[in-house]
C-alpha cells in the first residue's frame, strides 16, 4: 500500500512516500542523492520488490528537490530534514536509515541517533571524482550501526576496493559494472535487470540477517 505525507522540516515541506508490508519484519527509510530524487533507479527498485517481501520501504524526498529546485543544500540542512523526517514516521519494527549518495551519508551521520539498527548506504561518495585524498570514509566510521554498502564496480566516487576493510560492522556488496547511478553498460557483465537484481536481492538478505537478526538479539 502506498502514501503519501507532506513533513515540515526546518528547511521547509519535505515529503514521505510509503510503501507498506503487509506483515513488515523492519522498516527502511531512503532518502536520495544531489543530484535526482526519489525516483532514482536503486531507490524505486527496493521500494516495489522489498514490500513484497515484509519490508516497509518509506522514501524521503528533501525539501530542496519539493521546493523544485535543482542544487541540494547543505550537509546539516539534509541531516536535519531526514531527522524530521524521521521523526514523523510511526515505527514498530526496527528500524533501518539508509539512502543513495549524499543520503548515504546523511544515513550514516544520522542513523544511530535515529535510533536505527542499521544502515544501508548505496553508492557511497566516498571522495570527489579524481580525488581519492578527500576521504569522507570517517562518515562510515562513525556511523556505529552495521552498514552494508552497495557499490558499483565502475563508481568513480569510490571503486569497492578503495572501502577500508578495517571498519567495523561494515559488509560490502558489489554490482559488476555498475556505474554510480547503477547504470550498467548495454555489454557489460550484467543487464539493468541483473544488476537492480543483485542490489535487492543483496538488501533484503542483509536486512533479514543483520537488522532484524541484531534486533531479536538485543
């Protein structure tokens, strides 16, 4: 079932557009990227195949992209919306934050005080384009929930082999040539359909395992 709610934010009307599991096991809240909405390929994709199977999808629509404009605001002001955002929602299952791109980073910021068991963080701008020594690998550091990246093998804002090893809770799947958008090439290893096949499919097993397996444990 899908709904809509206009969200008052400190930097003006947000928007979430729920779509709700009939029997949700975990509830998973996306907001997008700088540069699209949330319409963007990966966010439509888990919110029409993971309801299906017991996830509340609710996308989060910043009040820069409402408002029509086409450059995103600050870090804090993205922090603070998705936080009004979140507080609007009215959850009974655990909770997951996640987004794609500069909501990925706003996921990882915000999550633990979200009181979210975990993260989900696709596409990961992991530095600039061309600018590996600009690491915004600290964001995931601190994110102190387990996270999942999903990353495209081709994603020039972090290629899966730049993500440290070394940062605790962290699993990392990877899409085979994908770009940062998923966008796979018309020869590449996989089609469009396999490769949104990989993402959710990846999503909804981490979610089972990790979020609603760590919850049941606490």
């Amino acid at each position: 079932m899908k709904s809509e709610l206009t969200v008052a934010t400190p930097y003006g009307e947000g928007r979430l557009v729920s779509h709700r599991a009939r029997k949700p096991i975990a509830t998973l809240l996306l907001s997008h990227g700088a540069g699209n909405g949330i319409e963007s390929r990966d966010l439509e994709a888990l919110a029409d195949h993971l309801p299906r199977n017991n996830v509340t999808v609710v996308r989060f629509e910043q009040p820069w992209r409402v408002a029509g404009r086409k450059v995103a605001t600050s870090p804090p002001t993205l922090d603070a919306a998705l936080i009004a955002g979140a507080d609007r929602l009215r959850v009974r299952t655990p909770l997951i934050v996640g987004g794609r791109s500069a909501g990925a980073r706003s996921a990882a910021r915000t999550a633990k005080g979200l009181g979210a068991v975990a993260c989900l963080a696709l596409a990961f701008p992991l530095h600039p384009p061309g600018k590996p020594e600009k690491s915004r690998v600290s964001e995931l550091q601190r994110a102190r929930v387990t996270t999942l990246v999903v990353q495209g093998e081709r994603d020039t804002m972090g290629r899966p082999e730049e993500f440290p090893e070394s940062i605790r809770g962290l699993d990392l799947v990877v899409v085979p040539g994908a770009d940062h958008g998923f966008k796979v090439p018309a020869r590449g290893p996989v089609t469009q359909e396999q490769a949104l096949e990989i993402l959710v499919e990846s999503t909804l097993e981490w979610i089972v395992r990790e979020a609603v397996g760590n919850a049941a444990r606490t």
